[in-house]
C-alpha cells in the first residue's frame, strides 16, 4: 500500500485491498460496518469493515496526522490529500450520526488526456476539439455538473491545453489539478486554526491577489461562494480563458448557481446588471454528469447568449448528448454528444484564425433529427 506511509497502513489493514486496487475509483464508509464503493462507474456495497467505531476514527486522526492536520471534537471535517494525490473527506461522529463518515476519491494513476475521454466515450471527437478551440480563443468557460460527475478531471484536461506561454493561477481548496510544465501558480486555501494562531485564507483571497500577480487565465477549482463575483469580475476584465467549476444540473442552472454565489458576497450590484455582467463574462458551459449506466459524460456543451426580459439566461446548446439505444446486455447508454445545429457567435473567430473546424461540424445528425421529430 504505496499511498500511506507505515505508520498508518495498520490504521488501515481493513481496506487495504480497496485502496490497492486501482479499478475502484472511489471509498465510501458510512460509519465501521457499511463500506461501498465505486468500481467502473457502479457503487457496490462490500463486506469489508471496520472492527468499531474507535478504529475507524484511529485511521482517520492517523492520516490527518500525517498530512499535518488535526481530526478531533474540535476539527470534526477532515479534507486532505493523500500522498498519492487522492482526496480524502471525513466527518467525525457523532457530528454525523452513524459513526465516522469517510470519503476516498482515487484519481487515474496515468494523467487523463482528451483523447482518454474521447476514447471511453465521455465525450466527442468533434466536441473535444471544439473545446480545444475554445481553450486556444481564450473563451471564458464554466464546468458544470453534479457531486462526482467529472468536473476537475475535465477542468484539468482543459486546463492542460493552454499553451506553455501563458500565467495560469490555479485556486483551489484541496490540490487536485494537476499541470504539467505550464508556466502556473498553484495556490491553495488555508483553513482557519484559532488554537494554533492560524489565520484562514479562502478562495476570495487568494483570487484578489491572483489579480496583481500578472495572470493571464485564472482557474476556480470550485466556486461555491461569494469569490464567484470575483472570478466574474476577473472574467470581464481582461482574464479571457479563465475556468471554474460550479455544482449544477444542466447548463442554466450554472448560470443561476454563478448568481446566487455572486450574491454571497453581499454585493450590492442590482440583480438585472449582475445577469448582465455573468452573461456577458461567461461564454461556454461544459456540463458533465453521472448517467444512469454509471457512465460520467459530457452531456451538453453550450453558449451564454444573454438575459432574457424574464430574468432568464439566454443560452444555445451547441452540443447535446442524444441517446440512440442500450446495451441489454451491460445497461449501457449508447448515444453521442451530437452537434444541435448551432453555430456558435464566435464561428467568425474559428474561420479568421483558419481552425480546422467547418460550419459543417455544426450540423445536426439526421438521427438526431429523426428522433426530434418523433419525439
Ligand atoms: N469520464 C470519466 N470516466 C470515468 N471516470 C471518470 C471520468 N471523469 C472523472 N472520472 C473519475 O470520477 C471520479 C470523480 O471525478 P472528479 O473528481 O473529476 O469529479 P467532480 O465532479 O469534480 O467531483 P466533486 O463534485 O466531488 O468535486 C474520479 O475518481 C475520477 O477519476
Ligand atoms: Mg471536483
């Protein structure tokens, strides 16, 4: 068990096989006895099990302890990094009600490419390079979708494909983004420790002083509160190409999800101008999820056009994943992230810069068009 040092891999010897094993991506333990995990996109309950309560919470404080942190009464959330980069969540009992809650969400070991996503068919040919586009035209993009559907594997993927010449600020609260010899800033939260004299540093920090340090495209690992205005700010201002994450269902809802995060920060921008000023800031949503066949696909990558008279994003699918049939056999989905016969406002920008990317690519498949207008 490579990941824990050998002080802790007692702590751990009930699951040691779990975390050994690299087809499983993810470890859930709801308290000692109930331990799932997640194997080939499917959450399977297993045997394995914690002898009591008192040991599962050994291991936890164990690991925290090897990662500098602490995991007490006092400090009863635990989010850390593992040594291998997996990221690990935990919430002491009785803060959560049936024993010690704990979360280990392995990442690949190999660094995930577009070409891997286009290959395990979480996303299009055509899309992924329409992505890549979007990444080479410093287009504004937000990552959408829910708990675990993908959203950091693909920012990093995204992330990855910004060329070596430009200052990328990273922000996050765990370090999962992973680049490799980018020119980039890694900057990561600090949570607050008044015991130790420790001074909490959060996202919005560290985004206002990811302004002065010269960035050309800053990155939001997750946006979940008020700093959404910042990074909106820092998008309407010169920062094009920057990204960030939001938990949202579909691509509409990222744009609501953006404002009501915005608002966390007490501004006193009227509601209609901050519509204004988000519209205006993002210009593509990559929406991810977790379909039903545990399949994680992009389901929908989409333009913001504007605001409705209603208070309404005015948003155009660009591409929008159709299912075509299912495997009887495996329960799998069988479908494709299809073109929706959109072209993009910024096509003239693809066309001046002499992309390889015809109008055609836009184009709505016939069996699309069938299903449509059947439907
Ligand atoms: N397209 C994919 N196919 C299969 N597995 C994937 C895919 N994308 C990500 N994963 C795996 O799914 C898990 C969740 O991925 P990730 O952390 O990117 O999701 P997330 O949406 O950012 O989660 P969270 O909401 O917790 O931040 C990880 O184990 C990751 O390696
Ligand atoms: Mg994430």
């Amino acid at each position: 068990m490579s990941v824990f040092n050998d002080a802790i891999k007692n702590f751990l010897s009930p699951i040691e096989d779990l975390l050994s094993d690299d087809s499983i991506s993810e470890i859930m333990i709801n308290g000692p006895y109930e331990i799932f995990i997640e194997k080939s996109g499917k959450i399977i309950r297993t045997d394995y099990r914690f002898k009591n309560n008192e040991n599962l919470m050994s291991a936890m404080r164990a690991i925290a302890q090897a990662v500098g942190k602490k995991f007490d009464s006092d400090e009863p959330r635990l989010d850390a990094n593992l040594p291998d980069g997996s990221r690990i969540a935990a919430v002491l009992s009785p803060i959560s009600t049936n024993g010690t809650a704990v979360s280990i969400r392995k990442f690949f070991k190999e660094k995930v490419l577009l070409k891997d996503l286009i290959a395990w068919g979480a996303i299009s040919k055509d899309a992924a390079r329409f992505l890549d586009i979007c990444i080479y035209l410093g287009k504004n993009m937000l990552v959408s979708g829910g708990t675990g559907s993908g959203k950091t594997t693909l920012l990093n993927i995204l992330a990855s494909r910004i060329s070596n010449n430009e200052r990328i600020i990273i922000i996050e609260d765990t370090k999962e983004m992973k680049l490799e010899d980018q020119h980039v800033v890694h900057m990561i939260t600090r949570k607050e420790d008044p015991t130790q004299n420790i001074k909490g540093i959060t996202t919005q920090d560290l985004l206002h002083s990811a302004m002065r340090l010269r960035p050309d495209r800053i990155i939001v690992g997750e946006v979940r509160s008020g700093e959404a205005l910042d990074l909106v700010n820092a998008m309407n201002t010169g920062h094009d190409g920057s990204m960030g994450t939001v938990h949202a269902n579909n691509p509409d809802e990222a744009c609501l999800r953006l404002e009501t995060l915005c608002l966390q920060s007490g501004t006193k921008i009227p509601p209609n101008s901050l519509k204004l000023m988000i519209a205006n800031a993002l210009q593509v949503v990559v929406q991810t999820k977790r379909f039903s066949d545990g399949k994680r696909r992009v389901s929908h990558v989409s333009e913001v056009l504007g605001v409705n008279d209603d208070g309404s994003y005015r948003l155009e699918h660009i591409f929008e994943w159709t299912q075509k049939s299912k495997n009887d056999e495996t329960g799998e989905l069988i479908g494709e992230l299809a073109p929706c016969q959109y072209l993009p406002t910024f096509f003239d920008q693809i066309k001046v810069n002499k992309l390889p990317f015809p109008s055609s690519k836009f184009e709505r498949p016939d069996w699309v068009k069938k299903l449509k207008k059947a439907a």
